[in-house]
C-alpha cells in the first residue's frame, strides 16, 4: 500500500521519472524497487500520472499576443498622454490663459480716477465700473478718463487685485500690475461724469478690452473712436493674439501715459461679446485669477508631460 | 513547442533597444507557451488571454531586467506573477473564483485530440481531459503553477525555479506532491482510465 510511502519517497520517485537523481540516489531507489513492490506500483501510478497530464491537448493562444505601439508604450501616469502634442497643446494653452487672466485683471487698471500719484499703483489701477465706461467713450473722444466718484471703489478692486497678483505664483503678471500702473496715471478728472452710455460701448471686456487698451497704449495720439470701431471685428483667437502682444507694451513703461480706458461690461449687450463675459464685472478679478491659475495648471501639466517623455 | 529560436538573443538585444518588431517575433514563438501556462493556472479562457496580453506587455517593458538565462524561465515568470496577481484579484471577489463556477470545465478549450477515431472514443478522451484538468485545478496554486510548468510546459528544473522563483530543492518536493495531488484525485475517475493507465495503487 502506498501509505507507507513518506513524502521524502515520493519525491524520490517523482525525481526519479524526470531523471534528475543523482547516480547515488538513483541507486538506491532502484535497489528498493527490486524489493518493494508497493515502491514499484507507485512509480508506475505517478509514471502514469504524468503521462496522462502530459498528454493533455496543448492549448493555444487564443489570438495574437503581439504588442500594438500603444502597447508598447510607457505606461501613463495619471493617464495622461505624455505625447509631444500634448504637452505643447498644453503650453499653447496655459499661454493664452495666462494671458487671457492678465488682460482680465489688467483690463481693470484704467486711467486713475484719482490723483495721478506715479509712485501709488494702487491708485492708478483702477476698477472699470460702469460709469467709467461712460469715462471710456468720453475717453474716445478726449483719450482722457477719470470718474472720481469711482476713485474709492477703484481703489478697494485695485488693491485686491494687486493683492491677486502678488498671491498669483505668475511672474510675469507681478511685473505687470506695477508696470501697468505705471502707465496709467492720467489727467484726473479730466472729463465730467457722464451718463451711462446706452450699448454704444457695450460689454468690452476681456480681450476686446484688452484691445482697446493696447490699442490706446501703443497708438497714443489715434482716435479712439477708431479702436472701438475695431475691437468688435475682431475674432477671440485674435483678440486672444493680441491680448498676448499686450503684455510687452505693458511691461515696458514706454507707452505715453494715455488712458484708453477698457470698458467694463455696460448693461447693453454688444453682438460682438468675448469669452469672459459680462459676469466677469461681478468678479473680475476672481476670472482673472482663475485664468491665471487655469493657465499654470496647464502649464504644469506641460512641464510634467514633457519630463514623464523625456524619461520614458 | 520547445523549439529554439535560433536569432533568439539577437532578438532580444534589438527588442531591448525598442524593436517592436524584434519583440513580436518572441511573442509568437512564446505565446502558445505563455497562454497554456496562464490558462492552466487560471483555468479560465477569457481571463488568461488578458493576463497572458498583460504578461508580455509587462515583459517588454521590463526587458532590461533580463539577465540571460532561458528567456523563456524570465517570460514565465513574469506571466506567473500575473497569474498570482489575478489570482489575489479573485480572492477579493471570491464569486469569480472559477472552481465556484458551475460548468467551469465546459468551457476548458480545445479538448479533443486530432486522432480521435470513433465519437464515443472522444467522447470519453474528452472526459478523460476534463477529470485531469479538474485534478490539477483542484491542487494549491503553488503545486499547480510547478506541475504545470514542468508537466504541461516541458521546463527543466532550473528553469522552473527561475521561474517560480523557488530553489530547485523546493521545486522538487512541490512537483512531487503536485504529482502525488493529482495521482490521488484521478483515483476517482479510475473507470475513465485506459487499462494502461489503472492507477492501480487500490490493489493490495
């Protein structure tokens, strides 16, 4: 029987069937076959075993293992796809958010409503409210703003958005507050407040205020009149182009301290309305800040994309 | 199944510098290998084709971690550590556990041998083959995996401790009471049997 077999006996045995046992070992195990039986019928019984799960049917692959280049790619971390087009769509577009997010906040610092103090940039940023869009199209004409009754306010929103900007991890837009604020001190008070005008102005904004206001940076002496009947052609990848070519006269305290002032949304709808809509006067600056962040988001995604290539 | 690929380690040299090409032509000549390993461990057609796609997958990119050796003992282990994978998978969904499903051997693959003469001999062939699988899926996977790689996949010792990753003294006890495992479950099915093969250890 084969219970008296001990687990070292079957080894031996199972060994024995591949031919691995050494000269001594196999010796010796077939000596004890000549005298047990019992040894003997358990080899054969295992012989058997193997020879009948040996003789199973192969099994064949289903299909072709082969790998497709996508296969054969390197695994993607958090699924993102780390081809080269997508780290330079992502750049394109953190730039162009990055530069929406400037024009949005920047678009706020008009010419000062107060004093033309140069060294006080908060002063000189100012919020584009609407009476200042008044201002605006008077600034048209005049290429002068001022709402002194808005001075305050103006104040409050420029500081926020100073502080935004300070909070913003962006470089670039740091530079651009002060800088901006240096351009726009303008003759206080210039021109009376003016009622609210009707849709003549409509919701400049974002962009297309932006225009306005390169345009009234970089063409000093232009009529304005000109640059409002521009702006609304413009289409927003345009708009956005150009919003992007803002920030350098910007940065650059050239520009004659002319305040075309960017109009603020005014309760008339223009047919030509940008991206950041209207609602952008209820929170300016935060639409601002979420393009800006939007933008570096992007631009990390970018930077992480192109470092999980590189290493791969 | 065992044939050698001759340009095999050119094959691989090219294959690690990113030859696709160079790879597929070793995932052809090792798939019907791999798929058989991975089948039998797991015993369920449409999981071992993914485990088995997962397994040469993994096996490319990891290309550099070979060291020589028989490549196939390095593709079988990492096609065997998939398996232990799925298999920890299943054991935190013990209802996908195959042997918990009913009929699980009908659908075991190709079963019936080419020279099968008459229906009723195949018939009972295919019996056979099914008591025989259902033996060897009844064994711990840690018996399992070493019978098959040796009975089933033809691997030397050494090769089967390189891929299982055991020391060849363990290799050689584990294969034997995977044997003895499955010389003990076809007792049950000794009518099936050729007379050749009466494992006729009940004879005392």
């Amino acid at each position: 029987m084969a219970r008296d077999l001990t687990p070292h006996d079957y080894e031996q045995l199972s060994a024995y069937l591949d031919g691995v046992l050494s000269e001594a070992e196999r010796r010796a195990l077939e000596a004890r076959l000549l005298d047990e039986p019992d040894l003997r019928r358990e080899l054969e019984a295992l012989r058997a075993t193997v020879a009948l799960v040996r003789g199973l049917p192969p099994v064949k692959a289903p299909r072709d293992f082969t790998l497709t280049a996508q296969m054969a790619r390197p695994p993607r971390l958090l699924f993102l796809p780390t081809t080269a087009a997508f780290s330079a769509i992502s750049a394109a577009a953190a730039v162009l958010l990055v530069a929406l997010g400037l024009v949005v906040l920047l678009s706020r610092s008009g010419p000062a409503a107060a004093p033309p103090v140069m060294d006080e940039p908060a002063v000189a940023l100012q919020m584009t409210m609407p009476a200042e869009q008044e201002t605006a199209r008077q600034n048209m004409t005049a290429t002068l703003a001022a709402a002194p009754p808005l001075a305050e306010m103006a104040l409050e929103f420029t500081e926020a958005a100073a502080s935004a900007a300070q909070d913003s991890t962006l470089q670039g837009e740091d530079q651009a507050a002060p800088a901006d604020a240096m351009l726009a001190p303008a003759p206080a008070g210039a021109l009376p407040e003016a009622p609210p005008p009707a849709g003549t102005l409509g919701r400049m904004f974002g962009a297309q205020a932006e225009e306005a206001f390169d345009a009234g940076l970089t063409q000093t002496p232009s009529p304005p009149a000109a640059l409002f009947a521009q702006a609304p052609t413009f289409t927003p990848g345009a708009a956005s182009l150009a919003a992007q070519a803002t920030m350098t006269p910007t940065l650059s305290p050239t520009a004659t301290p002319t305040p075309t002032l960017p109009p603020s949304p005014s309760p008339t709808p223009q047919p030509t309305t940008l991206p950041p809509p209207a609602p952008a006067l209820a929170a300016p600056d935060g639409l601002g800040i979420v393009l800006l962040l939007a933008g570096g988001l992007l631009l990390a995604l970018a930077l992480v994309t192109t470092v999980i290539r590189r290493r791969s | 199944m065992a044939s050698r690929l001759e340009n095999e380690p050119a094959l691989i040299q090219a294959a690690r510098r990113g030859d696709l090409e160079a790879f597929n032509t070793l995932v052809l000549h090792y798939q019907d290998g791999v798929y058989a390993l991975v089948y039998r461990i797991l015993g369920e057609p449409a999981a071992a084709a993914d485990v088995a796609q997962e397994a040469f997958i993994t096996a490319y990119r990891h290309l550099r971690d070979y060291r020589g050796g028989s490549f196939r003992a390095w593709v079988f282990r990492i096609a065997t550590n998939a398996c232990y994978d799925e298999l920890r998978r299943r054991k935190r969904r013990p209802a996908m556990l195959f042997d918990d499903l009913p009929g699980a051997e009908v659908d075991d693959g190709p079963a019936l041998p080419a020279d099968s003469p008459t229906p009723e001999q195949a018939a009972q062939q295919a019996e056979l083959n099914r008591a025989i699988e259902r033996c060897i899926r009844a064994l711990q996977p840690d018996q399992r995996l070493v019978l098959v790689l040796s009975d089933i996949e033809g691997l030397s010792y050494q090769e089967i401790a390189d891929s299982a990753g055991l020391n060849l003294g363990t290799v050689k006890s584990r294969l034997s009471r995977a044997r003895a495992g499955v010389r003990a479950c076809l007792q049950a099915v000794q009518e099936l049997l050729p007379p050749v093969y009466r494992l006729n250890s009940e004879r005392e």
